[in-house]
C-alpha cells in the first residue's frame, strides 16, 4: 500500500488512515479481477463458440491467471480472507464471481439447481485455486490441466445422474412411480 501511495503520488503516510489496510487491499484486487473478468466476458469474442463446461473452465482459468503474479503471496491473501471479520465480504465477493461465471456459461436458471451448481463451480474454483499455490510447473500447466479434469468431473457427474434419471423414467413406465421416485429423491435431494 505504501508503494501505491507513492505511485499515486499522495502521502505514504496515508496508508495508517485504513483501519483494515491488508483486508481492503485484498477486496480491491478482487473487485479489480472481477472487472477486468467482466470487461473481457463483455468483449466476447474468446468464450462465443465454447461449450458451457469449456466457459467455466476457460473464465475460471482467466480470473486465477490474475493472482499468478502475486502466486507467492496469494496463501497471505487467502488467510486474510478467511479472518472473521473479512469473510462476509469475501464470501459476496466469491458469490459475485460465481454468478458471473454460470451466468456467461449460460445458466439462466433461478430453482434449487441454481445453488448447487454454484457450490460445484465454487468448489471447483477454490481446489484449482489451492492447487496452484504449489503448482511449479512453467505457466500454471498442471494448474490449468487440473482445472479441466475437475470440469470434466463435474459435468460427468452431472450427465450420470440425468441418464439415472433416464433409466428411472423408462424402468417406471413398467415398475410405476416407485423406482423413479426413488432415483428423483437420491440425486435432487
């Protein structure tokens, strides 16, 4: 913060008049991330002709490709977040990030799914954003191959429980409801 007063040109004596000066430093280079997430989602052209798991995958690698710069820093970072005080803005911040990401994949659902595919990207997310603070390979590259094995996962997973659901649809039509029912309530909850 010093070095960015002095770059402003202001004070560096400033930097004692933010009472959480380590915590709004952090929620301004997320706030600066996820704006420059948007303006590039807005520029369109990189995500026109994607898949929606290959949206996710390539928007959730463009945002973590910002904190590579600070990579040595970042476990700092994320230990600020976590501080009590500091999680209910980074949790909104992190919600924020999320809807914007299934919202350009092309989610534009509001029922129960609309929670737990957050959750999955959320999770997806915060691993491959782990997973890097160790990663030493030249740019990220087992980074990024992580990030699209978990992609990969969670879209499989979700092609798995529609086909049971299939299954349940088809073997109820000769069993009655009682199979699909059963299959309904394992896999939605």
């Amino acid at each position: 913060m010093i070095a960015g007063a002095r770059d402003a040109g202001v004070s560096p004596a400033i930097v004692g008049s933010f009472p959480r000066k380590d915590a709004a430093l952090v929620e301004f280079f997320m706030d600066e991330c996820l704006q420059k997430l948007i303006d590039r989602i807005d520029s369109g052209e990189e995500l026109q002709n994607l898949a929606p798991s290959e949206r996710i995958s390539k928007l959730v690698r463009i945002r973590l490709e910002m904190q590579a710069p600070y990579i040595s820093k970042w476990p700092q970072a994320l230990s600020i977040q976590a501080h009590p005080s500091n999680i209910p803005t980074s949790f909104k911040q992190r919600a924020i990030l999320l809807d914007e990401i299934w919202h350009t994949a092309g989610d534009e659902g509001s029922d129960i799914n609309w929670y737990v595919k957050r959750t999955v990207v959320g999770g997806i997310y915060s691993t491959t954003e782990i997973y890097m603070l160790t990663d030493s390979s030249p740019d990220f590259r087992d980074t990024w191959s992580f990030l699209d094995d978990r992609v990969k996962d969670a879209f499989d997973f979700k092609k798995t429980i529609q086909e049971a659901q299939y299954l349940a649809e088809a073997v109820g039509a000769g069993m009655g409801n009682s199979l699909q029912g059963f299959v309904k309530r394992v896999f939605q909850g």
